[in-house]
C-alpha cells in the first residue's frame, strides 16, 4: 500500500514539474512550428515574468528570467508554459508562445 502511494506522489511530482522551461518566446502565429518569434512581446512578457511574485511555488517567481534579444532565458528553469503564455497573450500583444 505505501509503495503504490510513494509511486503516485512520484507521478504527481514528475507532472508539476514536466511544464517548467529554459527558454521561451512570444509568436505572432498560432501555428507552432513555423511561427515567427514576436521579439516586442517576448521581451515584454519576459520583463513581466521576471517581476512576478505570485507565491511559493518554482514557476511563481523568475529572478533569473533575462531577455537575450530573441528569448526569455532561465538558466533554472523558472519559466512555466501556461504563464509564459499568459504573458505573451493577455499582457504583451502576442497571438501565442513557444517553450523548450
């Protein structure tokens, strides 16, 4: 029994952290892929992120999220998809985002 717990605790784990990224960018396409990277709104989504101070968990906080003149880095991993997202689209003009 506590082998199948410490095994489902291991899962959650694995699941809250798969999202976490190195580096980012705001796109001006929906299309993934083949999108053109918005260098305005990923600059300006980075900017964001780095001031963010939403609570304790990793991706609520970026202090080493920086603006390389392409992407928004965090050599830490601090960059989560869903608010890097989020950023990009409701904050800074972008249509979509990109993540390693």
């Amino acid at each position: 029994m506590q082998l199948s717990q410490i095994a489902f605790l291991a899962t959650l784990v694995v699941g809250v952290m798969a999202d976490m990224h190195h580096v980012a960018a705001c796109t001006g396409t929906d299309y993934v892929w083949g999108s053109d990277i918005n260098s305005e709104a990923t600059s300006c989504a980075c900017w964001n992120y780095q001031r963010r101070n939403t609570g304790n968990n990793w991706w609520d906080k970026c202090p080493d999220c920086a603006y390389d003149g392409t992407y928004c880095n965090s050599k830490f991993k601090h960059i989560g998809g869903d608010e890097f997202y989020y950023y990009c689209t409701q904050k800074c003009g972008a249509k979509n985002s990109i993540a390693d």
